[in-house]
C-alpha cells in the first residue's frame, strides 16, 4: 500500500535553523518553482525572470511532511521510498538524523516504522548547491567537484539555474515481510542469433514462490515458470533494431509474489535481444602510415547484431531547466519528431542530468538507440576521494538503473574532457573508476572516455566563417570517424521567439541583456553571435521585418544542416557517425543551433534534416550557397543508402529552378547497390544564365521516393550566355 505525503518547503540559513515560513511544495519539483508559485515571482523562461532566482541556489531548503497517526500490522513495516533528491541532504524525523546523502542519481528507502505514530514530521534539508571553492565565480568551473549537471552552472545556451529540490517521485510503503522489490532479465545469444538463453531474476525478501510469465512482442506468453531465478531458451528471437534497420521487438516479462496479506506485488520489465559493439572504422588501420603501425583513431563504428549502423541522430540535452518537472508528455513529442526524422541515435550529453527511466523506455519502443555520458563536462574532475567516492555511488546506481535498456548502446565518460579547457587524460582516477564501473556491472555495453577522442570532430558551429568560407567547402575537405557535434545557428521559431522576449526586443534585433541572456548574442567563439546577422546582410542585406530575419536565419540552417548529414553520409565506411547539435532546448532561446524551438516546435531545419536522413537518398555534393549569373554551377550526384536492402537501378533527373524557370540539365541511369552502400554518379556543370527577377536558384533531384532538393541563392547581376552543360562520368 503506498500512502501519498504532503509537503511543504521553505528557506532557511543554516542546518540548525527553521524556515519563518513554509509554502506548499509539489513533489517530484524543485525548491525555485515552488518558492516562485507561492510568492508570485517572474516567470523564469520569459525575458530576464530568471535572475529573480539565483539567490535560492545559496540557501538551505528545508521539506517537511508529517507523520500522520497511523500503524502497521505486526506482519507489515513502513519504508519511506524516493527516486532521487537533489543534491545534498539530510533526512530527519524529530531530532533524529536518519541519513546524510550526496548526489541526485541515487534513490533512497529506508523503514519508517517506529515513527508512524509520533505526529511528528519527516524532514528533507537540502544543502546550498555544491560549488567548488576555488573555481572562478559563476562559471562551470564551481562544478569541478561534484556530480551536478555543470549545465546548471550556466552555458552558451543556458541560463544560470541550479535546480535542488526532490526531483523524483516519493511516498510512503507498507509492505509484508514478503516482498518483490524487482525483477531483470539477462539474456545471451548465440553466435547465430537462432537462440537467446533468457534468465529472469528476482529480488525479493521473505517467503513465497516468484511466479513469471514472459511474452513474445505480440503478447504471445512462450514461458510461464516459478522460482527466484529460472532460465529457458527463446528459438529465433525477434531482435531488437534500431530505427530505418528492423523493428525495436520488446518482450515483456512479468513477476507476482504473494505477501502474507493475500495481496499480490506485481513487477513487469522488457527487454531486446540484441548485441552491440564498437569496432574499428573501415580504413582507420591505415593511420597512421608505415611501421610498426598502432591505432591512431579509437574505434567509433557501432556494430548491432553483427551489422554495421551508419549512426545518424543528435544531441539531446534537458528539455527542460528543472528535471523535477520532466514528464511522458515532455519526452513523447520530441522522440517521435527523432523517429519521424528518420534518425536512429541521440547522445545525451555530459553536462545535462541524465533522464528519467521514461526516456529510455520511449527510445525503446522507437528503436533510437542511446549513448550515455556520465555527469562530466568541460572540467578537470580532480582526484580527491570524496569527489570520486560520490561519483562512484551515482555511477554505480546510474549503471543498474539503465543497463536493462535495449536502446543504450554506449556509455562514456563525459563531454570535452580531453580538451584543453579541461585537462583530464584517459588517466585520470574519475575515467579510470568509470570504465571499470562499467566493465563490472556492464560488460556487454562499449565504453568510451569522451567525446571527441582523436579522429572525431567536435564542430563546426557557424555556416559561414570569418574568413569568407562557407560550410560546404569545410565539409568537402573533412575527414573524420565520427561527426558527434556539429552545429549551424539560426533564429528560433516566432512562438518560442515571442515566449521569450517582449517584442520590441526581438527586432530588430541588437544585442542588449535579454538578447545576450537569450543567447542571441556573445556565443563562445569571438566576433561570432548565434543571430548570425552578419551572415544574413552578406547574403541579402538587412533583414525587413522579424518575419524575413526569422525565414533567411532558419533558410541557411536548413542548408547548413542538409550539407553537414549528407557529407558525412558520403564519408562512410571510414566515418561512421553524424549528430548533430542539437536536438532541443530547455527553454525558449532567441537563437541556437537547435533543430526544435522549445518546448517541442520544429524549425524549417527539422524538416530539411529529416529528408536528408532517408535511408536512401538521391544527394548532391556543392561547394557553395550563392552563384551569380555567368557562374560556373557544380554538383556531384550521389545515391546514398544506409538502410539494410539492397537498392534497384533506377533514374535521378536533375534540374534547376531559377525563379519561375525550370532548367532539365542529365538524366543519371544509376546501377543497382547493395544494403548500406553509397554509389557516386556525375559531376553536373552547368553556365548559369542572367535571369531578371530570380533570386532563388534550387537543385532538383528527381528519384522517385530518394528526390531531393537545395535552395540556393542566385544573383542575375550580369548578363551571360545561355547554359552550357558539360557532363562527367
């Protein structure tokens, strides 16, 4: 029997004192939210409201809920139960201290009792936010020491926030001396993947036959059995696939125990047979040259039930400031949008909170696979035992919370570790405690230090850089394992514009507090901002209204994303990945390189990336975004497949749209391929002509379901000769 409770928090100064007043707290939530509802404070998402918050993040929060007057049968004890408090706390019933606990990842549960019928209260003091004390004020850097999201701290795309609070579910359990506290399930397939031997395991205490029925994906029940570890063998298994290779097939299992009260305690779970490694990249032996050859790059290549998987996906962070108030209803709509944009993978990133149980379980049912980072981001985490002791029980916990995931596939240690602006080597005592974590607890999953390791590429973030050079030109030089982040800005959707700032800020737009606060401004590279308005005047002068800033800033977005997907696309075998960065925002940014407007709103980007990540596409290779009448135009045609089918010949029609007018300039007569191959077709040239009134030259592709298009700019600002098309072959 589970018994909700009542809270109330409020601040205080110090451990010993009591706040001089309690407001009604809302649990899972944080202490900022509910302060700031009790107390009418600024919305924290709109214009500068978030500064009316900072203050909380140095003072003492105390929860209390009480005791009501109630007992247990003297077959029955009481456990107070929590999912995760965030950060450090104490829990207390009267003046007794019954645990002190630091860190968000780990849950609690211990018996309440002997207290039930004290009418006392049952209090959660949290500590001020962990702050390293030598680090530099208001930076990333005061998280150098402990295992809160360094995000919190403040980023280019997020404001100083640092949640603390009780961010998971808590309540009240009365319990018999039997008890099912949970149920797993382990698998292993036989090297042909015609069998996978299946054990179900129970953790229980007291006495009773564990009875378990386990059900195909169709919910067809192939095994019933009793005990508290049993094993049986499922013949050809349906295999767990990610998205555009196979369907993500989940069997379930179920659990029931029946205490001594006649009530049955059920547990249920799923799990997908699968296997996954990381292996060595096509072509990587060969870099170095010479000998005696080592490794150079890492291997980066994910290989799924034996096939190698061109990773194609994004970055995903909080969707939302405060993890308390992350729901289903948050993670749904924006893995769906993953799906629907044929994407197959998202790393969720360091220096974010890692998400709720309802995250992983969604990317279960939708095949999008995951890689993992622990809490670490962008620092030197030091070797001191009480740092590593923490992050060693979160990551413990972390690890046996997620492990029964089909959909994760990689852990890593952290983001930008081995950067100079961190410092950490491979050698550090935090990545040595978590590989062999992982190693102990996790055998089966890859785990990599960080991201990037040598040979993959973090960046670029910007289309057009300051030397004049554009991102197609960047991109056709690359050469890279791995694309794990790369970025182009743009001006965010006009909801989620107007949900941020007051309309007289946003246009036109200059940088002033709320701008640079928004993140339209001040991004990290000099002489860059994320408006990118330099950019759009070289292009078209100045923007009119907010309307035309918002259509030219997500145009070049569109592009910028469509040309960085499908090089890398083209790189395979020897690259292996591309995400971007990113997918989402935790909360309205007036520009980023987000592919969704907060919460959950696609930009025009959205729609070009998802038609780049077909898993077969017609595709064209530029060189660059504007062209000017008498200009040479350039494309390389290629027929890109990811997916795991073999693709027929067929036709790609190439024309150009100048304006109104249509240009058919080769027909590409194609030759069939096999699964996961790219085919490289002509070089189309073509003179363009002077065209008044056109201001808009596209690139058609014509290929039946793998057509394509790229919108480019056109100039007629000079007369020339009718087109000369000159093929090769």
């Amino acid at each position: 029997m589970l018994q909700r409770l009542f809270w109330e928090v409020g601040p205080c100064s110090g451990r010993e004192e009591t706040p001089a007043e309690f407001v009604p707290a809302a649990v899972p939530g944080a202490v900022q939210l509910d302060w700031a509802k009790a107390k009418g404070l600024p919305d924290y998402k709109y214009d500068l409201g978030f500064k009316e918050y900072r203050w909380m993040e140095d003072s003492y929060w105390l929860y209390r809920s009480p005791l009501r007057r109630q007992t247990c049968a003297s077959n029955e004890k009481a456990y107070f139960v929590c999912g995760g408090i965030d950060y450090e706390f104490e829990i207390r019933i009267g003046k007794k201290i019954i645990l002190h606990q630091e860190g968000m990842f780990r849950p609690v549960e211990f018996e309440i009792t002997p207290y039930l019928g004290t009418n006392t209260y049952l209090e959660i003091l949290i500590w001020p936010a962990p702050k390293n004390p030598g680090a530099y004020p208001d930076t990333r850097d005061e998280a150098q020491q402990c295992c809160k999201p360094a995000v919190s701290y403040g980023w280019d795309w997020h404001p100083r926030l640092i949640p603390l609070g009780i961010w998971e579910e808590a309540w009240i359990e009365t319990r018999a001396e039997s008890f099912l506290h949970g149920a797993a399930a382990v698998y292993t397939l036989s090297h042909d993947y015609s069998r996978a031997e299946v054990t179900l395991k129970a953790e229980r205490t007291g006495d009773g036959p564990v009875e378990w029925r386990f059900l195909s994906p169709d919910g067809e029940e192939i095994f019933t059995g009793e005990g508290d570890d049993v094993t049986f063998t499922v013949e050809e298994p349906e295999l767990w696939w990610c998205n555009g290779c196979g369907k993500p097939a989940l069997y379930r299992y179920e659990a029931y125990l029946e205490d001594e009260r006649g009530e049955t305690i059920r547990r249920t779970g799923r799990v997908g047979f699968r296997t996954v490694e990381l292996v060595m990249n096509e072509g990587a032996w060969d870099e170095p040259e010479g000998f005696p050859r080592t490794r150079s790059t890492p291997p980066i290549q994910l290989r799924l039930n034996g096939v190698n998987i061109f990773a194609k996906g994004s970055n995903w962070v909080n969707p939302e400031i405060f993890p308390g108030t992350v729901t289903r209803a948050t993670y749904l709509p924006q893995i769906k949008l993953a799906k629907e944009a044929n994407m197959n993978l998202f790393r969720c990133w360091g220096g974010a909170f890692v998400d709720k149980n309802t995250f992983f379980e969604l990317c279960d049912e939708y095949g999008i696979m995951v890689w993992q980072e622990f809490p670490l981001a962008c620092n030197n985490y030091y070797n001191s035992e009480h740092y590593l002791s923490v992050l060693e029980s979160e990551a413990t916990a972390l690890i046996e919370r997620l492990k029964g995931f089909a959909c994760l596939v990689l852990w890593c240690g952290g983001n930008e570790l081995f950067n100079s602006w961190s410092g950490m080597t491979d050698q550090h005592y935090a990545l040595r405690l978590l590989n062999k974590l992982c190693y102990e607890l996790d055998r089966e999953r890859p785990f990599i230090a960080t991201s990037p390791l040598y040979g993959m590429a973090h960046g670029c973030y910007i289309f057009k850089f300051r030397t004049g050079e554009e991102v197609y030109e960047a991109m056709n030089r690359s050469h890279f394992t791995a694309y794990t982040e790369f970025g182009v800005p743009s001006i965010a959707n006009k909801d989620c514009l107007l949900a941020a700032l007051p309309e007289k800020k946003l246009f036109p737009l200059v940088p002033n507090e709320s701008t640079v606060a928004h993140h339209a401004f001040d991004a990290w590279l000099p002489g860059d901002t994320w408006s990118g308005l330099d950019m759009l005047r070289f292009y078209w002068g100045e923007p009119q209204t907010l309307d035309d800033l918002i259509e030219k800033s997500q145009w070049t977005q569109s592009e910028g994303y469509k040309c960085i997907f499908e090089e890398a696309r083209r790189q395979k075998p020897y690259c292996s990945m591309a995400l971007n960065w990113c997918f989402n925002e935790p909360w309205p940014t007036v520009a980023n390189n987000s592919l969704l407007s907060y919460p959950a709103s696609p930009k025009k980007a959205y729609e070009a990336v998802k038609a780049s990540l077909r898993p077969v596409l017609a595709s064209a290779r530029l060189n660059r975004f504007s062209y000017r009448a008498g200009e040479l135009f350039e494309a390389e045609l290629w027929l890109l497949n990811d997916s795991l089918s073999p693709v027929s010949a067929g036709t790609v029609s190439a024309s150009i749209k100048l304006g109104s007018t249509v240009i058919h300039l080769l027909d590409w007569e194609y030759e069939g391929m096999e699964p996961n191959k790219n085919q490289m077709g002509p070089v189309l040239r073509y003179r363009l002509p002077h065209l008044p009134g056109a201001d808009t030259l596209t690139l058609v592709l014509e290929a039946g379901g793998y057509s394509s298009e790229y919108r480019l700019v056109y100039y007629p600002a000079q007369k020339a000769e009718s087109g000369l098309r000159i093929l090769n072959t």
